[in-house]
C-alpha cells in the first residue's frame, strides 16, 4: 500500500498484517512521529520500489489475506458482489471500497479480472483492501453452488428486458454480478433462473451511452440495501 491515508487505513482496520513500513529518508521528519520503527530507504531504492511517478514517501508491505472457502459464503445472507472480467485498476478498487461501505458480505471474482492486489487496485482502495472476504475462480461455477443454496443472482446489465432495480422484490440472499466494462456480462452467464436487472435511465443516450462499471455498482448496492 503507497501513500499515508491508505496505511492510516489499513492500520484502523486491523483486518491486514503489516511486514513491514519503508519511508524514503528525505522524508523521514514528515513520519518520524507516526511511524518510528520505519525503515528508512535513500530516495533512489525508494523510487525502484515504488508504483507511482510522485510517491508519498511512505509504503507498507503487508501480507494478502487468505481466500474465504465456499462453505462459508453458502451459510451467509445479504449482498454478495460478483465481477465478470472488471480489468480496469481503478474500476476494481473503487468496487471494493464501495461495497466494503454498503455492507456487501463479500467479493467473488471471475476470471479475466484484474488482479486484487494489482498495486493500482490496492491505491484505489484507499485502505479497504482486505476488508471483504474474497473467492476468486470460475464465476459462473460459483454462481451455480450459491444458486443451489438459495441465493438469488441478478445480472446488471442494460437490456431493454430487464427488470427495473427500483421494483425488485429483494431477496435475503441476493449476488450481485457486474459485467465488464465494454462488453458488459458474459452470455453464458445469463440464464433463465438468474434475473437480468438495469438501473432507469433518465438521460439522453446521444450523450450518455452508459454508466461507469463501479458507479454502476454503488448505486445498484444502494437501490438494494
């Protein structure tokens, strides 16, 4: 994790073990007080490790948690957030932040997404990583031992066809899957038994086409918190 306000974060959380803490020593007065135990790096091995073309001067290495094990999601209830091929860093990032905020029980990731603890991914976080329990593997797989326990699957996705979020009937146990960002949701993980659900449109498709895939998903989340 790169940059002050995400350790903070990660720190308050007390979700991620931290190894260890690397200040670049032209920094060191800016930390010293909060992070005393910080290793200290010249500014040239700092600049090597870093991800960013203007650090903070301060990075955090941390241990990734372990994976949650189906058995456990099957016996939970609320919201589960599925991502269908989410590449975009930034657009993964935000996703788990914003479903860390809406109270989501967890994140299953499907094949072809960018990964979790790519770096962009773990800054566009801002210290949520870790929060939410994660699977990642083969969605549609996964959806189909969820579905066998009850678990309701709705498709986000911009069909005509689709039922308006706002009217639907919630269910206790309701997986919510978001498609990628320019090819929205797989076909074959549209089937009969999984509802396909659209937010309303009130715009003028001349210049809007669609929504943003992780504002997509936060207010989804919130239409059905």
């Amino acid at each position: 994790m790169e940059g002050e306000r995400g350790i903070e974060q990660i720190l308050a959380n007390k979700l991620l073990e931290i190894e260890e803490i690397f200040v670049d020593a032209g920094a060191h007065e800016q930390y010293e007080s909060a992070y005393p135990n910080a290793l200290l790096l010249d500014k040239e091995v700092f600049l090597e490790i870093t991800d960013t073309e203007t650090p903070q001067g301060i990075i955090a290495l941390c241990h990734a948690p372990a994976q949650v094990e189906m058995a456990e999601l099957i016996n939970e209830s609320g919201i589960i957030v599925a991502l269908d091929r989410i590449q975009d860093p930034g657009n993964m990032g935000t996703i788990i932040r914003t479903s860390s905020w809406f109270g989501a029980k967890a994140i299953l990731v499907g094949k072809g997404s960018v990964d979790l603890y790519n770096p962009k991914v773990v800054r566009s976080t801002v210290g949520a990583t870790g929060v939410l329990p994660t699977l990642s593997g083969d969605l549609n797989a996964m959806l189909e031992i969820l579905e066998q326990e009850g678990w309701q699957v709705l498709l986000l996705d911009g069909n005509p066809s689709a039922v308006n979020i706002d009217t639907l009937t919630k269910s206790a146990k309701t997986i919510l899957v978001v498609g990628n960002e320019a090819n929205g949701i797989h076909p074959d993980l549209i089937t009969k038994n999984r509802t396909r659900v659209m937010i309303p449109f009130e715009g003028n498709s001349v210049y809007v086409e669609s929504l943003n895939a992780a504002l997509a998903v936060g207010v989804a989340l919130y239409a059905l918190r």
